[in-house]
C-alpha cells in the first residue's frame, strides 16, 4: 500500500465475508480477526457470535496459546471447553501477526475446508489490498487533480463534459452537477466552433495535441484563456474525446501589451530627441523670417522672400513630424508586403538623427535582391530601430556603424548584419543580453533586446550577437521570407 489505510476496518471485512455466505459454508458458530504481538499482546479486532459461542472461550483459548502462535505453530481444529477451534495465520509484520480464529459447537471443520480457508485467507488478503491500493491511488490522483491552478476538463467529441476539477468549475461557472453538459455552451459561436474544430481535428487524427489562445466573454469582462488540447483514447486506443487544461492568460497577455506600447514609447523618446535637433534649425528661420516679414521697413520683394523661406521651413517640419509619426501609426500596424530595404534605410535616418555631438559614420550596404516580406511594419521598424539605437548608444565619441543585409535565395533567408565598433558586451552577459532587464547602459529599461527577440521569434526570425575583444560587437537578424503570420 502507498500509506496506512483508515478504510481496512476488521468489522467490515468480517461483515463482507459473512454477507459472501463463507462462514455458513464452513459452519462456522463464532468468528474473530485478532492480532497478537510478538510481546504477547492479544488485541481481538472484531468478532461475530453467529451461534451462541461464549466469547471467553476463545479468548481464553488464545491467551493460553499465543506463545505457540507467535512460533508460527499450527492450530487447527483442537478442542477446547467443547468447542472446536481453528486459527489461520494470514498477516504478518516484524511488530505483530493478524489471525482468522473461527470456533465450531457440533464437530471438527472438514480438512477440505481448513484448505480451501488457507487459501481464500491469502487470496483474500491480496485483494484487499489491492482494492485498497486502487481506492488510495484514486484519491491520490483525485487529489492531485484537484490541487492543479489551471483547468483541467475530460469532454467528449460533441462536447459533452466527463470530469472536471474545481478549478475549472470555477473559471466556467460550471453547474455542480456538470456531467453531461455541454462545455461548448460556455464560450461564444466563434469560440466554440474553434474549439470544436480543435477536437474534430484530434479524433481524425490531423493532430496529436495542440494549443490554442481563445479569446472569450465572461462576467461582462474580456478574459483571454490558453487551452492545451489533447486526445482522449479509450482501452482499445480509439481517440474518444479530449482532454483540456486551460489557463486564464488574460493578465500575462495585458502586461505584454503594456510592455510593447512602453517600448514602443521608450525609443518614441530616443527619436524625439533626434528630431528636436531638426524641428529646431527651421524653427529658428520661420522666427526669424517673421520678423523681418512683419517689419514696417520690410520691402515686398524681401517680404516674399521671406515667406517662402518660411513655407520651405515649414515643409521641413512637417516632413520630420510625418517620419516620427509614421512609426506608430495605427494604419501602419496590419500585416503587409514590407520592403524590408526601405524599412532599414529609414531606420538608418532615424539613428542619423542620434549622433549629437559624435562622430559616427554609418555605412550602408543592402543587398538588391532582397525581397518583400510580410509583416507588421511597426514590428520591423522597432526591430531595426532598436538594434541600431544600440549600437549608436555604444560608441562614445567616435566610430563606425555597418549595415549589410544579404539575401540566401535557397534557404529563403534574408541576413542582416549590423556591426559597431562601440563599447562592446561583457563576456559574463552573453546570451543573458535577450533576458529581460539586463542592460549594460546606465540608464537602460533592459526591455529592448528582449522584445526584439520575441517579436523576430513571431515571424519565425532569429538573433544573435556577438563582441570581439577589440569591442566589435556583430548582431546577426535572420529572418524568413516564406513565413507567413499576423505577428500577435
């Protein structure tokens, strides 16, 4: 057994057996489970009088005996104050030893019987255990099931609910007689066409297992649940239904959109600050030209002169506001043909914009036969964007950015190489670099890199990054031409 069990009770076995008819079968008149110890205790576990035996008869016979007993000494029908006793070993342990005494008024029991209760004691005795294992291992699993934090549910192919643990009855507002109900009633007619689509696939065996993101309506609040699904198989491995475990995601999902739009906001900051550089000097000519526009002394000629200095001025800022807002902009966010080179030379104009007072040269090589791809245009802005924001922000006064983009036609592989001769990465870091919060700039979120890994693992992409010791740094971008998603 895997733990003592409270249910093996002497009186419900004796119970059992009386109703299985095995005392009248042998004739027995009084019957006992008994346990003696191998100190000499005797401790009579339960007794039936099925016939008028006084129970000091045995009792007594079993004090004087127990010493002979405990040796392992046969007793079998020996007469005793005009009954006929029988005592059948059929448990032992290293403290104790557990005994079937039967008592007989009218006679001796039968030497078939005393063989065939030898044998049944035995076999009687492994299959309450075994019984009892099952009822353990059962409760075992069952409470198990129970303390799982996600949902976990047995339906069948139609949606018919088979099992359940709390937790799910909870996150579904399930009825507590939920056996026979159908589960897809829980979700909308979208959601429960896909899960039931899920399901329909598993039993004609399109897939082992699969997860799926649903998004449902409950309790007037917009939650987000994960479902693993998994195949049901019957004793003859037939796939019967499914088996769910279910999570709700909702605030893990909510916390990755906020950490996109601060991302999305943080390097928002580190353009703004590029562009107030380029707003500011046309800013000062439309000033300037204002004055001398509005001045009694102005002459027409100068007086249009100045407002086409102003217009061109003007035309350069709006130019620049345009750029900045074109990185977040909503309509830019659906998936489309992205030409991958134009989207890196923008980026390169945006970093331009970061140099301040360094003297950073940025070179360009992009390989013209690299092809479109389909993606979201803000995702591959804030890939690039980022990774080039890095490498300007690792040269401290001078140095050499390089952009190199090669397409491999047979793998369908487009590789972008950019390189800086900036401060380097400490070796200790290495791949931690894509974990979050781990920076090496003062004043860094340590989202960057990681969010960049994420969104290029969204269209099947790759990243790596390494820094020589003359603190060349290399980051590699791999990313697929034939991938086709929608990046959430």
């Amino acid at each position: 057994m895997l733990f003592p069990d409270p249910s093996c009770i002497a009186n419900e076995t004796i119970l059992k057996l009386k109703e299985r008819g095995i005392y009248r079968l042998i004739g027995a008149d009084w019957v006992s489970i008994t346990t003696i110890s191998f100190r000499g205790t005797i401790y009579v576990d339960a007794w039936e009088d099925l016939n008028g035996v006084d129970r000091q008869i045995p009792e007594e016979f079993l004090e004087k005996n127990k010493h002979r007993l405990s040796n392992g000494e046969s007793v079998e029908n020996i007469l005793y104050r005009g009954v006929y006793i029988l005592v059948i070993r059929f448990r032992e342990t290293d403290k104790y030893a557990c005994y079937n005494v039967y008592c007989k008024k009218d006679g001796p029991f039968d030497e078939k019987d005393i063989i065939w209760l030898k044998s049944y004691s035995k076999v009687n005795l492994e299959i309450t255990r075994l019984n009892n294992e099952i009822i353990q291992n059962q409760e075992l699993i069952g409470a198990v099931f129970e303390s799982i934090t996600s949902a976990v549910l047995a339906l069948q192919t139609d949606g018919s609910l088979l099992l359940s643990n709390q937790y799910a009855i909870d996150m579904f507002d399930l009825p507590t007689e939920y056996v026979g109900t159908n589960f897809f009633s829980s979700f909308d007619d979208a959601a429960s066409t896909q899960i039931a689509q899920t399901i329909k696939d598993l039993a004609e065996g399109k897939s082992d297992a699969t997860g799926k993101n649903l998004t449902i309506y409950h309790e007037t609040k917009q939650k987000i649940f994960h479902f693993v699904i998994s195949p049901l198989k019957n004793s003859k491995e037939q796939i019967s239904g499914a088996v769910m475990v279910v999570q709700d995601v909702t605030r893990q999902k909510m916390m990755e959109l906020e950490l996109e739009q601060l991302r999305q906001f943080g390097v928002l900051g580190d353009i703004a600050a590029g562009l107030a550089h380029d707003i500011k000097n046309p800013l000062m000519n439309i000033m300037g030209c204002s004055k001398i526009a509005l001045s009694n002394t102005c002459t027409e000629q100068t007086r249009m002169e100045s407002m086409r200095i102003i217009q061109y001025s003007a035309s350069r800022i709006d130019a620049v506001v345009d750029q900045m807002l074109s990185y977040g902009r909503i309509e830019s966010s659906q998936v489309s043909d992205i030409d991958l080179n134009a989207a890196i030379s923008a980026c390169v104009t945006m970093t331009e914009r970061q140099k301040f007072d360094r003297l950073v040269k940025i070179d360009v090589d992009l390989d013209p036969a690299t092809p479109k791809i389909r993606a979201n245009s803000i995702h591959i802005q804030q890939i690039f964007l980022n990774v080039l924001l890095n490498a300007m922000q690792a040269i401290q006064q001078s140095g050499e950015i390089h952009v190199k983009s090669c397409y491999d036609p047979q793998q369908q592989i487009i590789n972008v190489a950019i390189t800086d001769t900036g401060s380097g990465i400490p070796a200790e870091l290495g791949d931690k670099i894509f974990n979050p919060y781990v920076t090496t700039k003062r004043t860094g979120t340590g989202l960057g890199l990681f969010i960049v890994k994420q969104t290029l693992e969204k269209y099947g992409g790759q990243i790596s990054i390494t820094s020589s010791k003359d603190k060349k740094t290399v980051c590699l971008i791999r990313l697929p031409v034939s991938k086709q998603t929608d990046g959430g």
